[in-house]
C-alpha cells in the first residue's frame, strides 16, 4: 500500500476512542488556541473585505464566522475564518509541516461540524486526524520545499483539512483518497508574498479547498489515487528531493500534535528566539542609549523571511527581525499591539533598530538565534536561544495558554462568554453538539455594530 493509501486508511479509521489522554488534551489546546487568535483576528481589515465578497456572491448561510454575527456558506466560512485565525500570525506552529497546522485545518472542519450538530469527541477526532495527516505529509517534503517558495501552510495544508473533512464525513477509504487527491490537486500559496494580507488568505484557501475536496469526494467526484508519491504529483512536484516513503513513519503511534508549538509572541515564529533574547537583555538593566550594536544569525532557512530592516506597516513589523528585538527590548513585551502601523513609527525604537544587524548562516537550526550585543562601555554579551524548550511542561503549557485566550478573546467577548468558552473547550468531550460552543464565538450585530468594527 503506497502513501496516500495508507494515508487515506489512517485518516478514515482514526476515532476518539483510539487517541491517547495526552493527545486530547493537546488537541483541545490547540482549538482553544485557534480560538483565541481567530477571535482577535476577526477585526482585521482582511476579514471585512472577505464578508463584503461573502454578501455580494450570496449563497445559503449555513456556518458561523467566528467573532462576527454573519452565517455563510460553509467554504465562505472555511475561508474567512481560515484568514482569520492566521492574519495575526499567532497561532501554532509545528516543524514536521514547517508551518501552521491548526489554521488550516479547523476552519473547514468546524463550519462542516457546525452544519451537522457533531459532538465533540467526533470533532477532536477528526481533527487530529487531519493534523497528522498534514504533518505526516510536510515530514516526506524537505526544507528545499520552502527553499523554492512554496509556503507549506498552504501547500501541505490542502491534506490535512480534507483528511480531517473526510474523517467527520465518514467517507471511506476509497473517497478519502480521492478526497486527498481533489485536495493536492488545488495545492498553492507562495511565500513571495508574505507581509500582505495573503499569507493568512494562504490558510484560508487551503481550508476551503480541504473542505471543498471532502464534499466533492464523498459525491463521488475523483482524483488519481497517489497524489503524494506519483511521478507528477504533490511530492515529486513541489519538492524533488522528497522522500514519500517517510509519511508513514510512526503514523498513529508518534502522535506529531504532541510536538506543537504555541506562540508567545504575535510574529512570525522565526523571530521568537531573538525576542527571548531581547528580553533577556531588558532584564539584565541595560538601556538604549547602552547600546552600540546588536547583531542577530537566526534559523537560516526563514532568513529571508524575516529579513524586513526597516517596516513601514505592522504587518511588515511581523517579518522583521530588528524591529521585533527593538520593540521587545523597549516595550517589554511582544503582544499584538506592538505590531500597528503607528507601532513600528515609535521612535524610540526605531532607534534601536537601527543598531540591528543581521548574518544568514547555513548551520543555525531551526528554533534558534544568536544574538550578540555590543555596549557602548566595550562589553560584549551573547545569547543563544532555543524557543524549542520553551512550554515544554503540560501545566505550564496550559497556564500560558489559558492567559493567552484570555487576552485574545476578551478582545471580542465580555469575560463571562470568555470563561464559558473556556471551560467547554477544555471539558469538549462532553458536547453534543459543537454548536454549543461556536455559538458562544459570534457576536449580536448590534453590539458589533456599536464596537465599531
């Protein structure tokens, strides 16, 4: 049995009953962080351009825009909330897809589990279902594959929201293969682009596309039945140098979700290690005016990534490795308000950005940044940091996770809706129905209206 096969069978037969507690628990993590970024993401500009194409297409509404009063069709939705949980880029990372599972995976999976009154257990399920199948797909690609600028949360991202689609579908194993095939076959999203409002739109589309691949299969609608190790399919395409064979490696015994990270910090996952660093430097008393030079080497393969020296919008702030040791050292903190377009104007750090420079070197590994930092005085003082470590126990994991959602959350949500939202995330496996728990993410349109989003 090849790849996609034995891709297709996993996804299929995965069910609550079989995941370990750990997994769980992580799972619910993961919903409960998506949840919070996408409702803090629900204010953003890009969402509203998207709702006024949503209105003008029409279409019969049938599934929630978390954050908003609006319904609409279920792969509107897929794709608005999709865009959502991933124009702040705060939401979850994980290596083996090197990139962001949960946003491309959950927006189609709850606007299709919303549509059909699924429990919560089955929601979980599939979920894990479709992030291991993106991750077990991203572990078969090679860093040449974002070397060639391709941005794997798009590209991968396509078979991990079908698989999941196709699992709460209950589609078998034929039609889940044909549902990853529909899938591989839309597989797009560049990296040339990001800084813009289609990174995030990446996350969506490939939400949307998960989705619209699953109901299309389960229609009877087909694909070739190798999408993943074909001579022209997904692998060999988009990455010559990968290896098919390795997305079977410790499939459904090696859970990959039990390997996700969080972000701390409202950027892009690369420039969190120089972050660390920053405010570790904050914390030993040193000022601005104490400092010469600051020179960054971070992981070489987002360099160009996150190379911006001098953004002009809060978005840019996002890809910017001086600005977000700037702001970190001088603001303390990392947060979403530190990444408005009058944020990055502040003069005071701009200052200290200005003092930043940056080297790409081939054998810094993911994760990781060395930060030196020159005083004025002639002291030299170094920091290497490896945000891998970070959260690594569970209870402080939930903690900082659970602070997180507060602060996210309490944006759209009054604290008491925030709390109940909490609390059925976190007991989930005791919902009937996921309405219970999307109903507690939209907003009355009066009282959006009044917000003045």
């Amino acid at each position: 049995m090849e790849a996609t096969s034995k891709l297709a069978k996993f996804a299929h037969g995965l069910t609550f009953e079989a995941l370990p507690a750990e997994v769980v628990f992580e799972a619910k993590l993961c919903l409960l962080d998506w949840l919070g970024v996408t409702l803090t993401g629900s204010k953003e500009p890009l969402v509203d351009i998207l709702l006024d194409l949503a209105r003008e297409e029409g279409g019969r509404p049938r599934a929630s825009v978390i954050g908003r009063p609006e319904k609409v069709p279920l792969l509107q939705a897929a794709l608005i909330n999709g865009s959502s949980s991933h124009a702040l880029d705060f939401d979850d990372v994980h290596g083996g897809l090197m990139g962001h599972p949960s946003v491309v995976v959950l927006p189609g999976l709850l606007a299709l589990g919303e549509n059909k009154g699924c429990s919560g257990t089955d929601l979980i399920a599939a979920f894990v279902a479709g992030f291991e199948t993106a991750c077990h797909v991203g572990l078969c690609q090679t860093r040449s594959h974002p070397a060639r600028g391709w941005h794997p949360t798009a590209t991968i991202g396509h078979f991990g929201a079908a698989a999941a689609c196709a699992n709460l579908l209950r589609l078998d194993v034929d039609r889940t293969v044909h549902a990853l095939g529909i899938a591989g076959t839309q597989a797009a999203g560049l990296r040339g682009v990001f800084g813009t409002m289609c990174k995030p739109f990446h996350a969506g589309k490939a939400s949307a596309n998960g989705l619209y691949a699953a109901l299309l299969a389960e229609k009877g609608f087909d694909s070739a039945r190798d999408i993943i190790e074909a001579e022209f399919g997904f692998t060999r395409t988009f990455t010559p140098d990968g290896n098919p064979s390795c997305t079977m490696e410790g499939l459904g015994e090696d859970y990959q979700v039990l390997k996700v990270m969080f972000k701390r910090y409202a950027s892009c996952f690369g420039t969190h290690p120089t972050i660390d660093a920053a405010l570790a430097f904050r914390q030993e008393g040193l000022t601005v005016d104490d400092i010469e030079s600051v020179h960054v080497v971070p992981y070489h393969g987002l360099y160009d990534v996150i190379k911006i020296m001098k953004p002009e919008t809060g978005l840019e702030g996002k890809f910017s490795i001086p600005y977000t040791f700037a702001v970190a050292f001088v603001e303390g903190k990392a947060g979403e308000d530190c990444f408005t377009d009058s944020s990055v104007r502040n003069a005071e750090v701009n200052r200290l950005r200005d003092k930043v420079s940056m080297e790409k070197d081939e054998t810094m590994p993911p994760n990781q940044s060395l930060v030196v930092l020159k005083t004025r005085d002639g002291r030299t003082m170094r920091k290497h940091v490896d945000v891998s470590q970070a959260m690594k126990n569970q209870e402080d994991k939930a903690e900082a996770l659970q602070r997180k959602f507060y602060e996210c959350a309490t944006v759209v949500l009054k604290s008491d809706l925030v709390e109940e939202l909490y609390k059925n995330v976190m007991n989930i496996e005791e919902t009937r129905d996921v309405n219970a728990i999307i109903g507690l993410c939209t907003v009355p349109a009066e009282k959006h209206r009044r917000s003045g989003s």
